[in-house]
C-alpha cells in the first residue's frame, strides 16, 4: 500500500510539472481597465479590473525553444500527432498587448484595433475582463443592468465590434482539466454557443487531431472538437447594424463549459447539438425600424453611444426565472428607448425580447425554432444565474462576411420579405480579404462599464 501511494503521488507531481504550460519569453501583463458596480446609493469603482487575451490569439510553441506548434493554420504534426502529447510539449507565450495584437486601455476604456502589422500580421482579438491576475470576472446578470458607452464609428460593413458574455469557468477550465497549467491568465477556457472548433486548446488537451486548415483563413483551422456553453450577446455591431441576442445551451444543466464532437458541435445539423446557434436577436433595422441605428440615426454612429441592458426576472429578484432583456439607450443626454418592431401584418409591435416576442418573430420570418428548442428565456436565465464572463472583442467573419448582421441574408432572400434585411450594407461587402485591405485601421473602443441594480447604471 505505501508503496503504491508513493507512485502514484509521484506520477501526480511528474503530470502535475508537464501540462499545459506557459512560455517564458515574455512576460504576462493584464492591461488595467477599470469600471464600476452601482445601486441606489450610488457608483463605485473597481481600479483591479484588468483584460486579458484569449488563448488562441497568442503564439504556441514548445517547451523551452522557439519552434513553433502552431504555425498560420496548421499544427506541427511531429509535436502534435497526440492532442494529450501536443498539450504537455507545448505552452502558451505571454502577449505584447499594444504591438503585437492593438489592445490598449487608458482609466475606463479599451480600445481594440483591426489590423496590427508587428512582426508578424495579427488580425482582431478577444479579451476578458478579470478579476485578478488568474480568474475571469464573473457576472450574474439577473435582475441587474449592465451598462457600457462604445464608439463604433470607425467601424465599417464587415466588421463586428462585440461585448457579450459566456459561461465560461472563472479558471480558464484549470480545475476542470488538471492538463491545464496556464488558465484565465493566458485566456484559456473559451466556448460560445457556436460551439466553435477553430479553438487550438480545449480541456487541457490540442485540437490537433483532425484539424483541417480553412481554405480561406491563414490564421485559423477546425479541430475535431468544438467547445459549448451559453452566451448573451449584449452588443455585436458596427457603424451600420447592431443586434443584442440570447442563445442558451443544454450544456448549462452540466455545469457551463462543454467539450463536444461530432453532431453535438452543430454539426451536420446546425440544430442538432448542444446549444441554439441562431439565438434570439432584436435588431431594429431587421425589426423593421430601417431610421432608428445608423450613422447621423435616431441613434448615431457616429459618435459615442451608451448602451443599457437590464435583465429582468418574473419576481423582481436574481432567483426569478429570466423573463425580458429590455434596451435602452443613452446619447446626448437624452434616453432613447428601443425601437419597436414594425410588422403589423404579422404581430404586434414589441421593442423588447420576451419569450412572446421570440416565438412572433421566429414565426413571422419563418425562421427555425431552436432558440425555443434549447429552453428559451427560461434556459438562458438558468445559465446567467451561474455566472458569465465578459468577453470584448472585434472581428471579421470568414463564414458569412458578417450579412446576417449588416446586409441581407440570405443573400438570395428577398430583401423586401420580413426578417432578410438586415442592414444597408451590399451583400458584396464584408469579405476578410477585402476588410482587412481596404480598413486595416479599423477600431472599438469600449468605456466605463457598469454593473448594477435596475435603473442605477445610467442617466439622461
Ligand atoms: C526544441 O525542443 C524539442 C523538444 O525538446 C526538440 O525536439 C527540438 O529539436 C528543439 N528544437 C530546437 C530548434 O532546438
Ligand atoms: C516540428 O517540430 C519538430 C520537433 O521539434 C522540428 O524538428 C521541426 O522543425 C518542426 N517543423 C516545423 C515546420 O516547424
Ligand atoms: C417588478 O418591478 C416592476 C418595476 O418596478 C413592477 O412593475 C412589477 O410589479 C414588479 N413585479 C413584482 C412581481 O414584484
Ligand atoms: C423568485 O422566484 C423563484 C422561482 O421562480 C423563487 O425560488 C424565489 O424564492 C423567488 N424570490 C423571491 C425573493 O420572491
Ligand atoms: C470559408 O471556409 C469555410 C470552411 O472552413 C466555409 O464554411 C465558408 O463558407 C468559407 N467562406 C467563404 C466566404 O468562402
């Protein structure tokens, strides 16, 4: 017996030096961001606030050397034929936030640039806001409001400036996974309701095997296994189009964060897997409201926006079921209130997402059911009650040039049919190639963020 448990606690120790680790080539600083959680009584700041770059952003290479595991959209197969393997023989490099990816903060504003031209070409980012050094920031976001100001006027057709929230482990999936030495603070731990398989590192293993290259992104490739969990898209916009969305996940009864394969991934069925790929979105131009976002818009473009959300439950408390995500928002000093939708052929105007509001406008469009298959408003409360992480990101979109948001889609659809126009944009914009050529210097910048009770986050 004592000599077993000498073994065995010894292979602990060997496994516990050789997981996924970190590089030692440059150091990992969290660029500080700032902002403020709010009731009645008043704001106040938290100045620990810091961001850090997701994982898949960062450089990859083996342990103790220069070579490359990872290289433009493809693995080194000698290093990485085991995903286990690949884990423990490679580590992720700390990140130079303002040469190498364009990420910079000053007091209470982030500021994520498109095209950064260092050494190497890096194309858009993702960050979270942390807690600390090495835990996300989680958020419960029942019966709270959260609230954000964004400048999204250099922000053209193709792009997509987003703030929205996921159910990830505030860990980085360190606890979960025992492969994983490098957690939140390398940004690991990423899943949305994409299910997304272009992620290089899940569970503290490699997606290397069975990845395949994409045929039109030099940077990234789809693994075997994809990564779920829930996510509310509070903000996916550029100058043109904004949309917010719900889409809860199955997963969210298992605990969040899921690894899947095959058909649980979405794949072959888009509807046919762990979460609602489609989501719920409230998009006033799509809403039929074509005046009301835009540059020189009821709400304008051009200039800075404040953006309010509040999630509101059925009881008037962070135990309710979630009920309506209701809009507001804030430019010039004065308070606009959502558009409504426009259809009154088809159902009764609404300017806030509700269950009713899902199933009208699922329904009016014709579109496909899963945001109600996947538990609806109910499903996604259930997840935000444990807790998301705040993700602020820009990006161009190498599956459908981002039409579902700025243009008509689909592309053949009928534009004057309800639900396919989405935004001004020609459905020949928004290819990467194109965007990343013609708007290298395209920007977001997201400042003082608030959390709070209702009604305590903003004013006229
Ligand atoms: C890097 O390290 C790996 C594993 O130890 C080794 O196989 C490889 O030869 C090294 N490469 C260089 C360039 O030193
Ligand atoms: C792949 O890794 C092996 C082992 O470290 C190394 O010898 C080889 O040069 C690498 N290949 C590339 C293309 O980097
Ligand atoms: C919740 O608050 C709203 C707004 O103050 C109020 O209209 C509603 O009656 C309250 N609902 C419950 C169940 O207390
Ligand atoms: C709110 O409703 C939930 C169930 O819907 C219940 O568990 C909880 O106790 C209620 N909270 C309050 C303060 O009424
Ligand atoms: C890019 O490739 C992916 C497959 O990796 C495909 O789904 C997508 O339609 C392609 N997009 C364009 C614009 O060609």
């Amino acid at each position: 017996m004592l000599r077993a448990t000498y073994i065995l606690s010894s292979l602990a120790v060997l496994s516990a030096v050789r997981g996924q680790g970190v590089g030692t080539y440059q150091t990992e600083t969290h660029p500080k961001l700032s902002w403020q959680t709010c009731t009645r009584s008043g704001c106040t700041t938290n100045s620990a606030g810091t961001v850090a770059l997701d994982a898949n952003w960062r450089w990859t290479h083996v342990t103790g050397n220069y070579t490359n595991c990872y290289t433009g959209n493809t693995w080194n197969t000698t290093i990485c034929k085991d995903n286990a393997e690949c884990a423990k023989n490679c580590v992720l490099e700390g990140a130079n936030y303002q040469s190498t990816y364009g990420i910079t903060t000053s007091g209470n504003a982030l500021t994520l640039k498109f095209v950064t031209k260092g050494e190497n070409t890096n194309i858009g980012s993702r960050v979270y806001l942390m807690a600390s050094d090495s835990r996300y920031q989680m958020f419960n976001l029942m019966n709270k409001e959260f609230t954000f100001d964004v400048d999204v006027s250099q922000l053209p057709c193709g792009l997509n400036g987003a703030l929205y929230f996921v159910q990830m482990d505030a860990d980085g999936g360190m606890a979960k996974s025992s492969n994983n030495k490098a957690g939140a603070k390398y940004g690991t731990g990423y899943c949305d309701s994409q299910c997304p398989r272009d992620i290089k590192y899940i569970d503290g293993e490699a997606n290397a095997v069975g990845w395949t290259a994409s045929p039109n992104d030099t940077n990234a490739g789809l693994g075997n296994y994809g990564t779920c969990c829930s996510e509310m898209d509070i903000w996916e916009a550029n100058s043109i189009s904004t949309a917010y969305t719900p889409h809860p996940c199955k997963t969210q009864n298992s605990g969040g964060q899921q690894r899947c394969t095959g058909q649980q991934c979405n794949v072959p069925d888009r509807y046919g897997g762990l979460c609602d790929p489609d989501g719920c979105d409230f998009n006033s131009f799509r809403m039929g409201e074509k005046n009301f976002y835009g540059p020189g818009k009821t709400v304008n473009s051009n200039k800075k926006i404040t953006v309010v959300t509040q999630f509101l439950t059925n009881n008037n408390s962070t135990s309710g079921t979630l009920t309506e995500i209701r809009r507001i928002y804030v430019q010039d000093g004065k308070v606009i209130p959502n558009s409504k939708s426009n259809f009154p052929n088809l159902f009764p105007a609404q300017d806030s997402i509700t269950d009713k509001f899902c199933d009208d406008a699922k329904k009016g469009f014709g579109d496909a059911t899963s945001f109600q298959k996947n538990g609806g408003l109910q499903q996604m409360g259930a997840g935000l009650a444990k807790g998301h992480v705040l993700v602020l990101s820009i990006w161009d979109d190498h599956t459908a040039n981002m039409l579902w948001l700025d243009s008509n889609y689909p592309t053949d659809g009928d534009a004057s049919k309800p639900g396919i126009a989405r935004g001004t944009c020609s459905t020949s914009s928004g290819a990467p190639k194109d965007v990343e050529a013609n708007s290298p210097n395209a920007q977001v910048i997201f400042s003082n963020i608030k959390f709070g009770d209702i009604g305590t986050t903003y004013s006229a």
